[in-house]
C-alpha cells in the first residue's frame, strides 16, 4: 500500500473524529511519515504521546491488514516525535554520565523497540558507554548502559 493511501486512510480517520486537520508526507531517515498539522494537536498527541502511538498503531493495522507486506508508517503532530527523541536521548545521555561517574552500570526502564534502536545507535560508537539489551520477546524491554572498561576488566577478575 502506497504512502497516499496511508495519507488518505489517516485523514478519513481523523475527519470520522470531526477535526480540523492537514496531514503532509515527509521522508526522515528512510521512513514514511504522515505529519498532522491540526488547531488542537494536544488532543492527537495525548499524555505522554499516547493517543498519537495508538492512532500510529490502527493505521498500521489497518494498512497491514490490505497488504501484510507494507513498511510501517509513522505519524506524528506538529514535529512532536521529533522533539521528544531530542528530550529523550538528551535524558539517556545525562543518565550515560552517570555511568562514566560511578563506572557502575545502570538499568533503564523497560522501554519499546524503536526507542531501544535510538539508545543503542546513540550510543554505537562512544568509546566509554555500550549498551546491553535483555533478551525475551516481551515489547517492552530493558536496556543495561555499561562502562565499556568494565566489560574488559570483568574477564580479569
């Protein structure tokens, strides 16, 4: 299923739920997004985001549901996911000082996937801090921020 078909599958959506809306197709880093520019963005958005991760998640129900084959889209209001991704990584990142303080390994709270890609590519080429993943098949998982010194010395003990 084509990206006008997610715009348009979106903006039914939106206009059964009687808002004023306009939706725009952007690339970012290889994704398709529908971004929604609308008067009352907080009521798309909702607490913490989710409202606007359970309207991503009925889009792509229902676009997988036509094409099971069809890449996710992600939708977002007024450029909200971007700057929470900044806001997030900036909190990963005072947590990682932390790490390089103490030099003792910190686990962070059970989070989804894409924003356990975001810790473990921010943190793919620091020489101090690695990332260390839970295993299981739960959605929500763990991510263990380690001194890369200590993963050295760990084997000497």
């Amino acid at each position: 299923m084509s990206l006008q078909n997610a715009r348009e599958t979106l903006e039914l959506m939106l206009g059964h739920l009687g808002l004023v809306f306009e939706v725009e197709e952007i690339e970012q880093a290889g994704r398709s997004v529908l971004n929604i520019r609308a008067r009352d963005a907080g009521r798309l958005i909702g607490r913490d985001g989710h409202t606007l991760e359970d309207l991503q998640y009925l889009l792509n129900r229902i676009l997988n549901r036509h094409d099971e084959s069809a890449a996710g889209v992600i939708v977002d209001v007024e450029g909200y996911r971007q700057k929470e991704k900044q806001d997030f990584i900036g909190r990963i990142r005072e947590l990682a000082e932390q790490v390089r303080r103490t030099g003792h390994p910190l686990v962070l709270a059970p989070m989804n996937s894409f924003d356990r890609r975001l810790v473990h590519q921010a943190f793919a080429d620091d020489p101090e801090i690695m990332t260390q993943s839970e295993e299981g098949v739960a959605r929500l998982k763990q991510i263990t921020l380690v001194p890369r010194s200590s993963t050295r010395s760990a084997g000497q003990s």
